[in-house]
C-alpha cells in the first residue's frame, strides 16, 4: 500500500506525530534525521485512543493501537468502480472518522495498521459511524490486493465477551462466524 507515493506505515506517521508532541513513543522507527528534527512548539491536539470496551484483556490490545493505527474511511468514488480509502491520524476534538466527507455516508470507517506497506490488521472500530460488522467485509474486499497471509480482523466475540482476531480469509468467509461475532462490545 502506498500513500502521497510513499510506502505506507502507520506505526511511522504515528511516530512522527508523537516525535511532534515531544513524546518518545515509536522513537525507534525514525531515521537519524528525523530524531533530530526539533520539535516545534505547538498547541497539537492528542491522538484518540482506540475505544476497545469494557474487555480487561484489552489492555494491550489498545496500546498496539493507539502506538500504530490510523483511522481510516472507505467511500464511493464517482466515475471508478474502485472506492477510495483514506486516511489519518484520529485526533481528540479535532479530527474524525467524520472529517474526511463531513459526516456523509461512507461504505465503512474504522482503523487500520498498516506496516511497510502491508496490511496487518483491520477494523470498524469508528465512534462516529459505527459501522456493523456486515459493513467491514465490503471495505475488506476491496483492499484485497493488500492482504497478506498474516491479515487479521478483529472482531468481539458475544459469548465469551472478548476480542478475536480472525485470519483475512476466514473472516471473509464468514465475518459472523456462527452468529457469535460483531465489530466491537459496544454495537448494537
């Protein structure tokens, strides 16, 4: 996956970011150049934390993703048949799922980590939108060409109350699995 041509990376543009907040966090996947980059002195809004419910498991889980995902929205494209993603860091108060159309429908929102240019895992996990999990595997199909064999997609098991992340391939074969699936504790 490329974005503006360069190879894509969340876990990087993250890093970026909290280089940008005088923050260690990622340090270690900037260059030499960009470490030494002042940080500019600027009132920056904190990225949002991934909201991954009530689960107590889920503490590391949201530490990956608050570290590495971006959020990001599937939308039709007029005149092509391909939808388009896009893509940014979630800020709190300050930029959405919602910013990208201006709250207007959207094929499916959620986050995303993305590393070197390959897709690692994919989610609907979008405050605003909250997207079902029936919405998930049409984005997912259209990202196909950037699957690889070690894909996931997070999903909330309903009956032992926690999250699972299945294989790209199987999820697309069955996203509800045997109805015991949605995209997160706190869809309907």
């Amino acid at each position: 996956m490329l974005r503006r041509g360069d190879v894509f990376d969340t876990a990087k543009i993250k890093a970026l970011y909290f280089h940008k907040l005088g923050k260690q966090t990622g340090k270690e996947l900037l260059t030499e150049a960009e470490k030494q980059t002042p940080v500019k002195v600027k009132q920056r809004a904190q990225p949002g934390i991934a909201d991954m419910g009530n689960d107590p498991d889920s503490l590391e889980i949201q530490k990956e993703w608050l570290r590495t995902s971006l959020i990001w929205v599937c939308v039709p494209d007029d005149g092509f048949t391909m939808p388009s993603f896009f893509s940014h860091i979630g800020k709190n108060q300050k930029f959405h799922h919602s910013s990208f159309k201006a709250g207007h429908d959207v094929i499916c929102a959620g986050e995303w980590i993305v590393e070197k240019g390959k897709l690692r895992k994919v989610s609907a996990n979008s405050g605003h939108y909250r997207p079902e999990l029936d919405h998930l595997p049409q984005a997912v199909m259209h990202l196909a060409r950037a699957w690889r064999a070690e894909t996931v997609v997070p999903r909330w098991n309903i009956r032992k109350t926690k999250w699972e992340e299945a294989p790209v391939l199987q999820f697309k074969e069955g996203p509800r699995g045997d109805g015991s699936y949605k995209v997160h504790p706190l869809s309907e």
